[in-house]
C-alpha cells in the first residue's frame, strides 16, 4: 500500500517504538513518535503504523495514542487521511513551531547536563522537604502555591508552575540548593517556552503536583521522591522529543 511502513522500517521502527513507563506514557509516546518523524524513519508523505500497532508497541491505550497523534497533527507534524488507503501521515516539510529557537537555545546549554541537575536538585528538595514534615506557615505556603497552579489560565501556567517548585526548593532547608534551582528552573524554562504547552500534559503534572505535596506534608520521604523524580522524567521526555 502507498506509504505504509513494512519490512525494514519496521525493523527501523523497533529501535525507537518500544513500551513507555505508566507513569509518564503522554508523555513518553509523544517522545518517541516525534523522534521517529524527526529521524525520517517514515518519510515525508509516509504512513505511520495503524493505530493499534503503534498502541501495543507503545503498550498505551488507543485513547491516549489518539491524544498524542492529535498534538503532532496540532503542531503541522502529520496529517490525518480517510479512506481505504487512510491512516496518519508524515507532512512533507513537517516542523514544529518554535523548533528552530528551541535548537538556538539548546546549542548554549548542555540539555542533558541541565535535565540532570535539575533532577537531582528537584529530588533532592522534595526529599528534604518531606523530612523536615512542613508545618504552620511553610505548609500553608506549599498549598496555597498548589491552589495557585490548579486555577491558573493556561498562559499563566509555566509561571505558577515554577513559583510552586521554587517553594519547594526554598523550603527544604538548604539557601545553596535553592539558589541553585532558580538558576537551572531559568535555564529550563527558556527551553520550555519554545515547545507548546499541552493540555493533556499540563492536567498530568497537576496530579503529579498534588501526589508530591501530599507526600511532602505527610513526610512521606519515599514518595515525595519517587513523585519528584516521575515528574522530571516526564518534562525531559516532552523536551527531548520536540527537540530530536
């Protein structure tokens, strides 16, 4: 058939296409299609793997595949066609808004060095938190920055989202660690500020935030970790994938 994928690109496929974590699977997906359109593994004007394929590779349901497929079709990436010959296809001369500023960006920084350190800052904060078990003042601090995000426009977002994570680190009892948090949080969000923001990731951090609150005033030291560490993993799969 006309631009399906079969014997070596499917092969071509497998090295990319493989079964995301459950706990960031938008997200994952998202990465791995981008990365199989940016690679050229199918061509412009190529047809993507059935839906139900490209579902069980990834080991997510159809519903959350449709979701991903709707934001490359958003972002001019693929095209959806009817018909007996349907299915979804690469756009010829397909490029994400922002892709090119995103590259500039990146070509200052080392992304995997950023995307590390502020794993390590992030986790290392909410660790912290969860044992020093906010109270009083500092604990109504973390739930009104919580509050703040879940009502925030979606312009307003990234800007809630950093003050939340930022109260974070700044209540984790270490000046050094905070201070070196906002610089690499300022760093990352001139990354962030080149990709969309997506809804389906956005309601996806919130759970995320809220679960990682929770612990942290629970003194859950485990899982505030265990959140923390999920939820970086899922901005650095959005990043690399848009930027492949």
């Amino acid at each position: 058939m006309p631009g399906a994928t079969g014997g070596t690109g499917a092969d071509r496929l497998a090295a990319v296409l493989r079964p995301v974590r459950a706990g960031n699977g938008f997200e994952e997906a998202l990465e791995q299609i981008l990365q199989v359109v940016r690679l050229g593994l199918v061509p412009a004007g190529g047809r993507l793997p059935a839906e139900r394929e490209l579902a069980e590779r990834l080991g997510i349901s159809r519903v959350t595949l449709r979701e991903v497929l709707r934001v490359l079709h958003d972002q001019g990436l693929v095209e959806a066609r009817r018909g007996r010959y349907g299915g979804t296809f690469v756009r010829a001369g397909a490029d994400a808004r922002g892709e090119d500023e995103l590259r500039r960006r990146v070509a200052e920084v080392d992304l995997e060095d950023v995307l590390r350190f502020r794993e390590v800052l992030e986790v290392g904060a909410a660790e912290l938190c969860a044992a020093r078990g906010p109270a009083g003042e500092p604990a109504e601090r973390l739930r009104a920055a919580l509050a703040r995000t879940r009502d925030a426009p979606l312009a307003e977002y990234r800007r809630v989202d950093t003050a939340l994570h930022l109260a974070l680190a700044e209540l984790c009892g270490s000046p050094s660690l905070a201070g070196q948090y906002a610089a690499v949080r300022a760093r990352l969000n001139g990354l962030l500020d080149c990709i969309p923001l997506l809804v389906r990731n956005l309601e996806h951090s919130q759970r995320q935030h809220t679960a990682l609150v929770a612990a942290v005033l629970d003194g859950d030291v485990a899982g505030a970790r265990a959140v923390m560490r999920e939820h970086c993993a899922g901005t650095a799969a959005l990043l690399r994938g848009f930027l492949t």
